[in-house]
C-alpha cells in the first residue's frame, strides 16, 4: 500500500504523528515563524506609512488618507499614523471624521498640544464650540503662546455669546503676539466686532428700545453701508418717534445713499423739534450744498450759529465745490 494512503486509513502511523509529538511540532513551526510576520507586519506598516507621506509631500491628500488607513488596519494604535490621518481630514475638510481621529490620538497621549488646536478648530466648524473650549483651554496650558489656539478659543467663545471671555482672550492673544502693530490691529477688530455683535444682540433681544437699533446703525454708518444704517435709524424711530437726534442720524444716512430730498426732509422734522439743534443744522446745510443751494441755509441758521466744516460728510468724501484759504466766516458772506 502506498505509505502515504497507508497514513490516511490508518494502518501504519510514523512515530512523529504521535499526539504528543504533532503537538509539538505546531507549538515550535508557530514560534519559529512569528519572527518572519511580525517583520513582515513592520514592513508593510513601514511602507503605507513612507507612502503616506510621499503623498502628502505630493499634495495627494487622498492618497495620503488610503495610506494611513492602510497602516492603521495593521495597528490600530500607532499614534503617529493616527494623528496624521486626523490632520489630512482635516485639510480636506472632513472635520467630523479628523476630529474622531484627532480624540483618539489625545486620548492616547493628551500632551500633543498642535493636534489638540487641530481637534478644538473642527469641533467650532462642526458647531459644537462648547467641546471645542476645554481642548483648547488644555492645549494652551501646554504652550500659552500658541496664536491659533487664542484665536480659535475667542471665536468659541464669541459663538456662545460670552463677550466678556471673548475681549479677555482678544487681550491675552494681543499680550503673546510678537508682532505688536499686528497685535493692535486684531485686537480693535476683534473690538468692533464685538461691538457689532452686541449692538445686533440689543436690537434683537430688547425690542422695545431704539437704543439697540441706534447702536447697529451707528457701526453700520461707520463702515459706509449707508442703506443698512439707514433701515436700523426708521426702526429705532418707529420705536420711539421723540427720540433725539434720530432724524439726523437718518438724513446723514439718506444723503449718503443719494436720497437728497428725503435727507433734508428727516433733517427738517428734527429743526422742527428744535431750532438751534446744531447737528440737524450742519446736516440740512450738507443737504444744501450738495443740492447747491447754499443761500438756503443761511434762512435757518441761527446768528450766534458757528460753522465747523471739518464734520461735513459729503457723498463721494468731496464737496460739491472748492475750499478756499479764507476764514469760515468771511466765506460763508460769500455765499
């Protein structure tokens, strides 16, 4: 009988076959070849990582992704592999899937500071800003002078509605910034816009009052968006139609906007209220001039009145006529 169908039926075994000694034999081949994949395993996680890489040196951010996947079905806990896998998403904008990334990687080592501003900045783009605060209140404590990090807590804050953390991390973001000039420059911008956001809160939240209105039509006449401010003045007015200097504030606005007759006409209902009321004087003479008929002013104006013609605002920012080096009063005689 063949030796080999021999083994099969059974009726001859070779004494390695014996229970004991196949046993054995298993337990010895599985040791003797673990060396050759766990080496193998390392080579291949070696190279989707270098891959990886490549890919991002590449600007292949797709690629990049598929190579650190790769590497992360070989071992799961390789942080290196893990954080860069949360940053590419990241720049892809995949902010949930780079923030689950990224809090597995924290939660492996909490002290990577640059991942944690990474993982606070996609939890404010998804909207949860509330998650976004103790990651980067955490990254900061790790490096406080990390400018992005201030910046992406203030806007955390600003989107909870909490001005006054807003205008501290606004100060400490200018305290760290090594570039002065620029500091200054945010940090008054960071000011007006919050002083948008409060003036828009008022107006929303206190109905009733012009004040709210008032104030969002002020910031709003200050970046020249004449019409907007112009809209926020008729509302505060609708509010409270006796609320002082209101329809000088809208006739600046009109004039602006190139509504000349109904500029003179809000400037006319304040005179009406009150006859030496200097702003709504200037304002009427600004609508005069640019109608070019200055004499008309003079009718109005009262004779103790002084002229101060460096607050005129005219469309354009240039009168409708040219200045001379004569004394205000002298040219005003003029006229």
């Amino acid at each position: 009988m063949n030796p080999i169908l021999r083994f099969v039926t059974g009726h001859s075994r070779p004494g390695w076959f014996r229970p004991r000694h196949l046993a054995l034999l298993v337990i010895l081949g599985f040791i003797s070849a673990q060396p050759a994949i766990c080496q193998n395993t390392e080579d291949q996680e070696e190279a989707h990582f270098r891959a990886g890489q490549q890919a991002l040196k590449d600007g292949d951010l797709d690629q990049a992704v598929n190579e650190f996947k790769k590497v992360l079905a070989l071992d799961p806990g390789l942080l290196e592999a893990r954080v860069n896998l949360g940053l590419v998403y990241h720049a892809l904008g995949e902010y949930s899937l780079a923030a689950s990334n990224l809090s597995v990687a924290l939660r492996q080592n909490p002290k990577l500071q640059g991942p944690a501003v990474i993982l606070g900045i996609d939890y404010l783009k998804l909207g949860t800003p509330g998650k976004a605060i103790p990651v980067l209140q955490n990254a900061l404590r790790l490096d406080p002078s990390n400018l992005e990090g201030h910046r992406a807590l203030a806007r955390c804050y600003l989107a909870q509605a909490d001005f006054r953390h807003t205008a501290d991390e606004d100060r400490e973001l200018a305290s760290v910034n090594p570039d002065k000039a620029q500091a200054w420059y945010e940090l008054g911008h960071s000011y007006l816009d919050l002083s948008a956001r409060l003036a828009f809160r008022g107006s929303r939240m206190y109905v009733g009052s012009p004040w709210g209105h008032r104030f969002l039509g002020d910031l709003l006449f200050q970046r020249e968006r004449w019409k907007d401010a112009a809209e926020e003045y008729q509302e505060a007015l609708t509010i409270d139609p006796n609320e002082p200097d209101l329809h000088v504030l809208l006739g600046k606005s009109l004039l602006q906007a190139g509504k000349t007759e109904e500029a003179e006409a809000e400037c006319n209902k304040e005179i009406q209220r009150d006859a030496r009321n200097e702003p709504a004087l200037l304002a009427l003479a600004e609508t005069q001039l640019v109608k070019g008929r200055p004499s008309l002013l003079w009718k109005r104006w009262p004779k103790s009145g002084k002229f101060h013609l460096n607050s005129w605002h005219f469309p354009g920012n240039s009168p409708p006529f040219s200045f001379h080096p004569t004394p205000p009063r002298l040219l005003l005689a003029t006229f």
